[in-house]
C-alpha cells in the first residue's frame, strides 16, 4: 500500500510493529490504529490485538473483531459490536480485532446543534475542523439513522468486496444514540477509509453499526483534533508496494454493496 509522504508529514504518521509499539495512554490528540483497511482489503479479517490492548489507547473508536464479525464501536471506554442480525453485545477483552481506530477523547466544547440532515451534518463537522484529522461523537435524538453491519466470515475468507455484498441495512431510527468516528483525508486511502467514517450507538446499547444516513434532530456535536496516528501493524501487514486502484475498489465495493444490500432486521 502506498501512503502519500504528505499524510505522514500531516499526521505525524508513526507506523510501528507489535513488540516496538509504545504505549502512552495518556495521550491527547493521538490516535491508534492496528493495522489498515488494506490489510481488510486483502481479507486479512483475523484479529490480532485484543479488544482489551485496544481500550489501554483510546476510550472512542471505532473497527471491526475478528471475521468481521459485526461493526465494532467504543464509547466512554467501552466496546460493543452491532452485528448484521440487528444485535448489539459488549465485547470480550480478549476478542481480537484485525482493524480499528480508537483516541483518547479529549473534545473541545460541546456545540448545540439542530435539524441537520445527514449532508448538512457532515458539512458541519466540516466547517468545524481545522486539521486533516479530527475525532467526533455525535450525541442526540437522530429522527432518521440507517446502518449497515456485515455476516461473521470463515476461513477460507472471501474478499472484501464479496463481504460488503452481503452487507445487511437497516434504520434503527428515530432513536437517542451517539455517533462516533473520524475524518481522514483522502489521501489517507489505503491506510483509513478516507472521509468522516462514523459508528453508531443507540443509547439504549441495543442498537447500532456503520453509519449510512444520520439525521440529526438536535444534540451536540464534540471534536477532537487529532495530530498525530500510530499505526501498528500485525505481523505480515505491510505498507509496502503501491495500489493505484486501491480507492476504485473501494468505491467498487460500495457501489455494488449499495446496490446489492437486502433489507436488514426492522426494530
Ligand atoms: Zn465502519
């Protein structure tokens, strides 16, 4: 995968493997990854930091565990997954996750903020960031929330695009949830899924997944900036040979799980 050398003087990118990886827990304004969206793309989906190594870096994240198994979220320190049977459990500390994202939150004021459609949303959390990359928990009452999770995958694992055809939608709203995340650029693809990536949680915990469409009725909007990523990753996951179709396949992906996505669990 290739990583633009503008990302890394951006962000401060620190990729390092397993047994080099230091820990700061404390951090602000730092956030951690394991592994990378490459790495999914080349179906690795089997999990190699635990949930529990995950949570000493960050207390809001977002990923998926082991055989993508569901959508996973971590809010105030805590991590659920939203599998694509419509249920949401807490995850295990020794659940393995083969790609997440988690800071230590530490937001700015919150901001008020009402009646904002999905695009007006994310044109807000726009107009609010100053920095390449910014975390964003999103809380209130969302009188439209449409997510999607994926099916647990066995080895021989498929590929990736094949996982998101099976993808389940559902709307889970009108419903209190938050939404957490992050913005990335867009030359952070490969690396990131580029944009503002962002997970859902409804505040009754029996509900969430990957964000499709998030009306915001009212609520508040918190942003962290983040300066600095440290990407760690497992053993035979490399940042190495160049995909220049690497942002076509992910659009592909997307495009044909839009199109294929069956009507998910209605709650
Ligand atoms: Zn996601």
């Amino acid at each position: 995968m290739a990583i633009d050398p503008e990302l890394i003087h951006a962000l401060h990118l620190s990729v390092e493997d397993h047994a080099a990886a230091t820990a700061d827990p404390a951090a602000a304004h730092r956030a951690f990854q394991t592994s990378t969206v490459q790495a999914l793309i080349d179906s690795r989906y089997e999990g190699d930091l635990s949930v529990g190594e995950l949570l000493a870096h960050g207390d809001l994240g977002l990923g998926t565990i082991d055989g993508l198994d569901g959508e996973l979220v971590v809010v105030h320190g805590q991590a659920f997954v939203a599998r694509a049977d419509g249920s949401v459990a807490p995850v295990a500390d020794d659940v393995r996750t083969p790609f997440a994202v988690v800071t230590p939150f530490a937001p700015g004021t919150p901001r008020p903020v009402k009646g904002l459609a999905h695009d007006a949303l994310l044109a807000t959390l726009d107009s609010l960031s100053t920095r390449p990359v910014h975390a964003v928990r999103a809380h209130g009452h969302f009188s439209r929330l449409r997510v999607r999770s994926v099916p647990r995958q066995h080895p021989p694992y498929p590929p990736l695009d094949a996982v998101t055809a099976q993808q389940v939608e559902w709307e889970i709203g009108p419903v209190d949830a938050v939404l957490v995340g992050f913005r990335f650029p867009s030359l952070a693809t490969g690396l990131e899924v580029p944009g503002w990536h962002l997970h859902a949680l409804a505040d009754d915990r029996r509900s969430g997944g990957h964000v499709l469409i998030a009306d915001l009725d009212h609520g508040t909007i918190e942003l962290d900036t983040v300066t600095e990523v440290h990407c760690e990753l497992p053993p035979g996951v490399e940042i190495a040979a160049p995909a220049d179709d690497l942002a076509d396949r992910i659009h592909a992906a997307e495009t044909q799980a839009n199109d294929a996505a069956p009507e998910g669990p209605s709650r």
